[in-house]
C-alpha cells in the first residue's frame, strides 16, 4: 500500500529547538506495521529519524507512540487499522512526558513514580525454605496488572497528567494495586494509606476511562484504581475530599434520587475546614448572580423510590 507518515521531529542539538513535522511518502506491504513503516523510512530515506525499539512483538514496551492522537504501540498498530490507501497517519511521540529527539520520550518521571510505590513484594517473618505460598486463584486475581509492559501509553493519554503532573498516573497506581491484592504482602494497609494520603494520590483520577482504552494489554488501570480506592476505605481511609465526595454523591442520590450538589462541594471541602470553603464562596456568588446556583433544600426526584429500591437491592445483594 501507499501511505504518507507525518513523523513529529525534534532535534535538541539545533540552535532553537522546536518539534516540527516531516511527511515521507512510502510502499510497504498492507499487513506491515506502524513501527515497520518508521524502520523502512530510518533505514531507506533518512537515517534522522529517531525512534524507540526492541522486541517488535508487543512484549518489551518501547516502542510507544501517538498514532494519529492516541497512544499505541508501534509493533502492534497495523497500517490498515489507521489509514486507507494513499491516506496518511501522525506519528508523535507519548504525551505527559518530555521529548529527549523526535518519537523518543524521557521515561525516567515515569520509572520515578513506579519507584514511589516500592514495586516488589515486602514481606514479615522468617524467611521460608522454598517460596512463599500463594493460591491459584490469587494469583489469577493478579493476572490483569501483571500483564503491564510499562509501555507508558496510559500515562501519555491520562488527562489529568496533562494538567497535573504531580498525579502519581495509571501505571504506577495499576503497579501497587498489584501489590496490595497479592496476599504475600504484608504492607497493603501501609501503601493504601500512602496512596490515600498524598497530594496527586488514587482520589486524583477522574475516571476519564483513557487508559482503560489505550492499554495494549487490558490492564484497565482504572478499575485497578477504583478497588484500590475501596480497598483504602475499608481500611479506614476516610480522611479525604475523594472519600467525602463519594460518600456525599451516595447518600444524597440515596434519599433524593438526585445530586444534592450544594451539599457535594461543602461535604467534600469538609464542614470544618474553613479556608476550602471560603475558596468555595466566591464560586458559590457567581453561581448565585447567574441564577445557577442549586436549590439549597433539594428537591426529591419524582422516581426516587425506585432510586431508593435499587440501592436496597443492590446494597442487600450479598453475592
Ligand atoms: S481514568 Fe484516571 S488514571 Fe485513567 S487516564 Fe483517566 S484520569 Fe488518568
Ligand atoms: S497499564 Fe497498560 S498502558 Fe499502562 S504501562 Fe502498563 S501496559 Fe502500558
Ligand atoms: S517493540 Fe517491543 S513492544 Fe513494540
């Protein structure tokens, strides 16, 4: 097939460095690969170009890219999934970190924040003979994060890295919710409270569901990062705005059918805590002056009975 590569390039040796984009027209075979297609310009039209790569079978992880805007793998992203012929695909490199040349990213904020949540096993006790024992089924439990490749994609398309980069990420959050369901570890309720704690902790995501979608390997860090968050409330983390946010939003659809969003802002700042809430007051006047203030009694919905039976199903339902 015939297809134009538009390669995002950046060189930190010039003068003034700026990313800019360079298109390359080629012929490659229907069933070959994005990564293929930046091998054979590197290799027969400008040897410049700079790109991450090893194993070229979706196992060692480096050869993470944006591929017309979303983070994937190289070697796993067919041509014809992306372009028709004659047509052309963006190639850039991850986003949330910094570019060092052209599609090569600087991993070391990333390995930094998978380093923070001591990825490997602590354990209490004498030292078994053999290994330590674990069950199938907790080990098949395990099998989802396990799977990561620490190919970064999540972390590139997470939205709240793009606006906070102190967000410990998917990745790092998926890497210790591995740690704290394996059941030869003997720090969860220590790393549950650390991951609770923290400023840019696991009540930091929005549930954007972005890297559930990019990851090459079904990890869904999201839903690693979902029963982390319970996990940290049944072990009696309930000392944060998520914790208070999330009780709120429960019971105020409980008893009205809907969100009592008033209540939400003031229960997740804490009754208590002053300085939040006088942050919260201006939002509240201008909310108030534009008539887009919430009712402060809210009003009941008019099917919040059955709201009311779903939660006592759901709530009663032990299986
Ligand atoms: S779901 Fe959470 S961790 Fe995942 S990309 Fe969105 S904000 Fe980031
Ligand atoms: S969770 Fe998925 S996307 Fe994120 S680093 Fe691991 S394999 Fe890559
Ligand atoms: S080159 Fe190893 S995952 Fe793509």
């Amino acid at each position: 097939m015939n297809i134009t590569l538009r390669l995002q390039r950046f060189d930190p040796e010039t003068a003034a460095p700026v990313a800019k984009y360079q298109e390359y027209d080629i012929e490659i075979s229907d069933v070959s690969t994005v990564l293929d297609a930046i091998i054979k310009i590197h290799e027969e039209i400008d040897g410049t170009v700079a790109m991450r790569y090893s194993c070229r079978s979706s196992i060692c992880g480096s050869c993470a890219v944006k591929i017309n805007g979303s983070a994937a793998l190289g070697c796993k992203t067919r041509l014809v999934e992306v372009a028709e012929e004659g047509g052309t695909i963006t190639v850039e490199p991850v986003g949330n970190l910094p570019v060092i040349k052209d599609l090569i990213s600087d991993f070391q904020p990333f390995w930094d924040k998978i380093r923070s949540i001591s990825p490997y096993l602590k354990t209490t006790g004498p030292e078994p003979e053999n290994e330590r024992i674990a069950s199938n089924e907790s080990m098949a439990n395990l099998l989802t994060a396990v799977n990561c490749i620490m190919c970064g994609c999540c972390v590139s398309d997470c939205t709240v890295l793009e606006v906070d980069p102190s967000f410990i990420g998917p990745a790092a959050l998926a890497k210790a919710w591995r740690f704290t369901s394996d059941p030869r570890d003997s720090a969860t309720n220590d790393r549950l409270k650390y991951l609770n704690d923290i400023d840019g902790g696991m009540w930091d995501c929005t549930r954007c569901l972005k890297c559930i979608e990019v990851c090459p390997k079904q990890v869904a860090p999201m839903d690693r990062i979902m029963e982390m968050r319970e996990a940290a409330i049944e072990a009696g983390n309930t000392n944060t705005a998520g914790y208070r946010h999330t009780e709120s939003f429960y019971n105020s659809v409980k008893k009205n059918g809907r969100l009592d969003e008033t209540r939400l802002a003031i229960d997740s700042a804490g009754w208590t805590n002053i300085p939040r809430l006088l942050d919260l007051a201006p939002i509240g006047i201008a909310a108030m002056r534009k008539g887009k203030l919430p009712p402060l009694i809210p009003h009941k919905s008019e099917d919040h009975k059955k709201v009311q039976e779903l939660y006592e199903r759901v709530e009663n339902d032990t299986e």
